[in-house]
C-alpha cells in the first residue's frame, strides 16, 4: 500500500461518526454467518438504519460513507431505493498485515538491542 493510499485511509478513520459507521458494519457482518448465503439486508447496513443508528441526518451520514467509500473501505450497492454498505474485507487485511509487520520489525529490534 502506498503512503498516498495509506494516508487516504488514516485521513478517513480521523472522523469518529466514521468509526462508528465502521463498527456498526463490523457488528452485522459478524452476525451474517454465512455471507454467500446472506442476504444484503443481512450482511450489509442500509444508509437510513445507519443514519438512525447514529441519530445523524442522511446527509451527514452519505458524506461520511462517501469518505470511507473513496478511502476503499467500504463498499455500496444499491438496490432498488436502498443503498446498502459493507466493510471491505480485503483492505482490512491489507491493514493488519501492514500493522503486524510494523509490530514484529519493532519486537525484533527492541530484542536485538537487549544485551
């Protein structure tokens, strides 16, 4: 992941109603047990219940899913009147291996200065 991409990300997660959005993603997608079998409406929050969830207006939240979206980690689908939204897996993953190799070069260069 390049530093201009990484900083489209942290720029993003700076907002905390985006965190929130974020964690109430997370919450439904744990719940959706089997994803290719899920539903949208079971595996994805839809914009209002987000919006109501929050106790923010439409507009308010859109501007925030439009953020997390143009940092890639979200997703949107609409059908029909709803648009529904979901954590991006896969960006997920690239932050965990980005953080967890920043945290064994640390472990190993903190044992390597131990006497």
């Amino acid at each position: 992941m390049s530093d201009s991409e990484l900083a489209e990300v942290f720029a993003a997660l700076a907002a905390e109603p985006r965190l929130k959005l974020l964690r109430l993603m997370q919450g439904k997608t744990l719940r959706c047990q089997d994803p290719s079998r899920c539903d949208l409406s079971e595996r994805c929050c839809n914009v209002s219940e987000l919006a109501e969830s929050l106790n923010l207006n439409l507009a308010t939240i859109s501007h925030h899913l439009k953020e997390l979206r143009r940092a890639g980690l979200i997703r949107t689908e609409r059908r029909g009147r709803f648009i529904f939204c979901s954590i991006r897996p896969e960006m997920m993953r690239r932050l965990a291996e980005l953080f967890g190799q920043i945290a064994e070069d640390c472990s190993s260069n903190v044992q390597a200065a131990q006497p």
